[in-house]
C-alpha cells in the first residue's frame, strides 16, 4: 500500500495505473475509520482493480462550534487498516495540499441540500461538494462509493456528478449497524455509557416509524410522530428532525408511495447522530428496505 500526500505525486502514480488500463475505485473519508468505511471499501474493491481510499478531515465542512477540532483522528491506526482492508493508494493530503490558497470557488448543489442537515449546518454541503470535486479531480476515479448513512450527502454528490459531467461511476453502501441497531459512526466514540444506551433510541425510533406506515391511514406526519414518540421513550430528548420524504429528490410526500426516506437527526449529550431508513412501499403496502440509488 502506498500512502500519497501531495497531488502530484497521486497522479503520477494514478496516471500510470490508467495508462495500463486499470479502473480506479475510490472511498472518500474523514479518518477515524470502522466497520462502515470498510463496507464502502469494500464495495469499491470488488469494482476497480486499484482501490484508493482518502484520509481527510474537510475543514470546510464544519460550521464554528462544531467537532472538527475533538474529531477523532489517528492516522497511523486508520492506515493499519486501511493496509488490512486491502487499499491499493490512501491520499493523506495535509490543508496546504488540498486549500493551497484560500478558496473562493465553490460547489452549491442547490434544492437537495436544503432540507434536512442543510437547515442546521448552513455551507455544511457546500464544502462537502467542494472537496469531493476537488478529491475527483485529484484521483479521476472511474466509481466511487459513498454510504447511505449519510444519504443527503449522498444525494448532493449524485447532483454535483450528473450536472457537472464527473465521469464518475457512483454507489452505495448501505448502512453498517451495531448488533443493537446503531448506525455505526466516528462520533459514536463521543458518547459516554450512558448517553451509549440512549443512542440506539434514534435507529429503534426509525424503526417504529417504518413499522407504523404499515396501519391503515398512515400519513408522513403520523410516521414522523410514531418515530419521535418512540425516540423520546428511548431517553433521547433533543430531537432535531425527523422527516419522511420522496427519497430521489428530498421532496414532501404527495402520498406514502415509492422510494421513500425516514430521515432523522438528535442530539445525545453534546453528540450530533443522524440515521435513515428507505423503503420502497410496494403493491398493498409491503416495505422493502432498499438502496437510495
Ligand atoms: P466520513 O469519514 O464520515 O466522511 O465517511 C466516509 C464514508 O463512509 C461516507 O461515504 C459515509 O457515508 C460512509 N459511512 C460512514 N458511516 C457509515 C456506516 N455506518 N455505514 C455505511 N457507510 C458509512
């Protein structure tokens, strides 16, 4: 495995692979890697002969206040792994590689990163969008994964890859729990034993939302309110959204029909946590769990 800092010397290495016909697959990450980033390497393994996973924690992501400075980072453990989860190339650029001068270009992908985590973390997709163009255009990979986890991000890069003509092949890994149903996250590492238990309230709160849509008579509201009410019997009192929308286009529900989002967001203690569940509601009202895209 090599670990690349700089761009240049990433695409010298990269150039010469494609030069001899190899398919790039790539992985994007912030570090602090588990079970989930393994799954989208995973996934990116099985569709390109040379797997690159990146390292690096956007600044430009993070609003004031937020954890960009107690984010959990080790590299040396993250490249332990990745060497271990079969990576070919990790790019560890360091700020002055990716943000060389203080950017004035950016990416805003418009309607799909408004709602949702776009009303709490105003710029937080534009500056995702941003350097996931600016990683494309340092790797040129033929697919990249992404993990539904994050499904509004995952939405916002689709938009940027279609409208912006990225020869990007995109896909998804769906989303990694632990064995009691939490999504599996570098900021879980935050959260105390306490705030631990109370944090599986956000995935079982979703489930009973799903679960809900099954009654006669569902409506968006009445699944939004099943799954908060069941969130808040967890221990979970912060509760800052939770929507059930269109799941190709972040749009209200006309009706509970096709690929839809159960999308939420709590806080635990000082933790921000996000999860989703999609369906596809079939003929009849069956739920099939599915894949944004
Ligand atoms: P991050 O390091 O948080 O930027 O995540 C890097 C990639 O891993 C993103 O595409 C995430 O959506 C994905 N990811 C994070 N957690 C999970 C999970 N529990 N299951 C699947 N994918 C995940």
């Amino acid at each position: 495995m090599k670990q690349v800092e700089s761009i240049a010397s990433l695409r010298e290495l990269i150039g010469k692979e494609k030069r001899d016909g190899k398919r790039i697959s790539f992985v994007p990450t912030m570090g602090a890697l588990h079970d989930g980033h393994r799954s989208c390497i995973n996934i990116a393994d099985k569709h390109g002969d040379v797997l690159v996973a990146s390292i690096y924690l956007n600044p430009t992501q993070f609003g004031d206040g937020e954890d960009l400075s107690r984010y959990p980072a080790d590299l040396s453990r993250d490249l332990d792994l990745c060497r271990s989860w079969g990576c070919d190339v990790v790019f560890t650029p360091t700020s002055e590689a990716m943000y060389p001068v203080p950017q004035t270009t950016w990416i805003e992908v418009g309607e799909i990163a408004l709602p949702l985590c776009g009303r709490s973390r105003p710029g937080h997709f534009r500056g995702v969008a941003t350097v996931v163009a600016k990683l494309f255009n340092a790797v040129e990979p033929d697919v990249a994964v992404f993990g539904q986890k994050d499904a509004q991000q995952a939405l916002v890069i689709r938009a940027m890859v279609r409208q912006l003509d990225f020869p990007v092949e995109l896909r998804l890994s769906p989303i990694v729990r632990e064995e009691d149903g939490l999504a599996i996250s570098s900021r879980n590492a935050y959260l105390s034993a306490e705030e631990r238990v109370q944090a599986v309230g956000l995935s079982r709160g979703l489930e009973a939302g799903i679960e809900s849509m099954r009654a006669a008579g569902s409506t968006a509201e009445s699944v939004c309110d099943a799954a908060r009410a069941r969130i808040r019997r967890e221990g979970i009192e912060r509760i800052e959204y939770v929507e059930l929308l269109d799941a190709a286009s972040l749009r209200e529900l006309p009706a509970i029909a096709g690929k839809i989002i159960l999308a939420a967001a709590v806080h635990v203690g000082s933790t921000r946590l996000i999860d989703n569940r999609v369906v596809v509601v079939g003929e009849g009202g069956a739920l099939e769990p599915a894949l944004l895209f």
